[in-house]
C-alpha cells in the first residue's frame, strides 16, 4: 500500500492564510520546505482521504493524477476537509480523458448535504451522473475501490457525525485524523473486527504546544496515550508505524523542528509530499 501525505496542516495551513506571526513571516522564506496544505492523502493513486480547497494545487505540486481516484472519503463537512464545488469541474468541457469514469464519495449526512448546497448552481446533468453518492454513520463495513474501510467516529463536532477510516487491503492504514482521543466504542469496535494495523495516522494538531488547548484534536501526549490504548487493545503492535499530521500554524511547524521534536516520542512528522510504503 503507498500512501501519500498531499496535505498536513490544519484549517488555516502553514504559513496559515491571513497570519503574520513570526512563524507564518519565517515560514514564506522558504514554501519549497515549510508549506503545509490543508490535509489530504492519496492511496494507491486511487482513493483519497479528504478533499481541500488545495487539491488543484497538489495535483500539480506532486504530479497525482485526481482523475484516477475511484472513491474518496470524507471525514466531515468542514471546508478545509471537503471542497466540494470543485466537483463541478469533473467532466463536461472542463475536462476529458478522466480515467475513472465514476467517483464514489463516501461521507455522513451532512458532507452529502454540503455537496448538493456546494453544485446546485453549476452542476451538469453531465458531470453529476458519475459522481455517486454514499451516506455513512460510525461502525460500517464497506468496499470502496478495492478496499475494505471501516467507519469510526471522531471526537471533533456536536453538529455532526464526523468519521475516521481504517482502511484495509494486504496491510491495514488506520487514519485517526482531526479528532480529539477517541472514545472507548472505537477501540472495541477495532478489535472485534481483528483490525492489527500497519500504519497509524495520528491527529497531531498541537503538537508539543503545551498550553490549554480544545478536545477536538490532539497532541503528542494525547497521541502517546492513544499509541499505549491501542497497543493494550491488541490493534497495533512493536511493528506498527505513527505518523502525525494536521498541524496548526500555532505548533511552530517547521519541518526539521517539529520532526525532531515527534521522532523524540518515536513518531514520524508528516510534511506535504511525504510517501510511505507499508
């Protein structure tokens, strides 16, 4: 399984959009190493987890095919997760020779709510009759694009259900991005269903900030606890790799500092641009 870090900041991305902080002021000298987009990553070169408003912008950074992908997985509604509009573009006279002639969108209620508020305006009949539609609620089994995902819930808003995935096929990716520590249910559900990942993608927003800060994401302490929950659970083990993501322009997320800082808790510091083979 490749996986493929296209985007690892948080909403606002690094340097964040409208900040003059210090860091953000730093951060411009030098896009080429310090530039974190919204969050997104890319399977296979055919399923996507998320999709930013700087999906256009990856595609042409990283060289990734978008047309290729046959399902995404939206893990909520929230813009900087799910930029749906641009959808409107995928076919008609916008584009040609796509490679996979459907997308298989996978997302809770409100992500589909979104989606249809997002293209009511420019949509073609042409466009949307190979976009396909699929609603999700926490603890469901599935097939998308080859793969076995399990839905989970995330700790991140009251206004909707908003999902984790466990991905599997060969090896076992479990995305835990952008949610605060998950509930008990969710350990229990992964065991039940055997779940023994290879690959554990953690929600390090706040990385080692240690002011007070919302349940709604994680640090790398909360991510040490969530790595002993899952170890006691049975779901990873000593060849089990973590990675953390989704940083926030507050956590100072220089690449070489915030790497040294998350290999000191034995993780990985994901960038924009990082491939990881499991």
């Amino acid at each position: 399984m490749n996986i493929r870090y296209l985007g690892t900041g948080a909403a606002e991305g690094f340097p964040a959009v409208f900040c003059n902080c210090e860091s953000c002021r730093k951060a411009r000298l030098d896009l080429q190493k310090e530039l974190r987009t919204r969050s997104q990553v890319l399977i296979d070169g055919k399923l996507l987890v998320d999709f930013p408003p700087d999906s256009y912008l990856h595609a042409l950074r990283f060289g990734v095919d978008l047309s290729a992908a046959e399902a995404l997985l939206v893990t909520h509604s929230h813009t900087d997760h799910f930029y749906a509009q641009e959808f409107v573009n995928r076919g008609y006279k916008f584009a040609s020779g796509i490679r996979s002639r459907t997308l298989d969108i996978y997302g809770n209620a409100e992500v589909l709510a979104v989606f249809g508020e997002d293209t009511r305006r420019e949509m073609r009949v042409q466009v949307r009759e190979n976009i396909r539609l699929h609603e999700c609620k926490p603890f469901q089994r599935f097939e998308a694009a080859g793969y076995e995902v399990f839905t989970l819930p995330a700790v991140h808003t009251p206004k909707e259900e908003a999902l984790l995935y466990c991905i599997r096929r060969d090896k076992t990716l479990l995305y835990l991005n952008d949610t605060g520590f998950p509930q008990e249910e969710l350990f229990r559900f992964l065991r039940e269903n055997d779940i023994r990942a290879d690959l554990v993608s953690m929600d390090g927003t706040f990385a080692d900030d240690p002011t007070p800060h919302s349940n709604r994401h994680m640090d790398f302490s909360d991510n040490v606890r969530l790595r002993e929950t899952l170890f006691s659970y049975g779901i990873a083990d000593k060849n089990t790799r973590f990675i953390v993501t989704h940083f926030t322009h507050n956590s100072v997320p220089f690449r070489d500092r915030i790497g040294a800082v998350a290999a000191g808790y034995g993780f990985l510091a994901a960038y924009d641009g990082l491939e990881i083979e499991i």
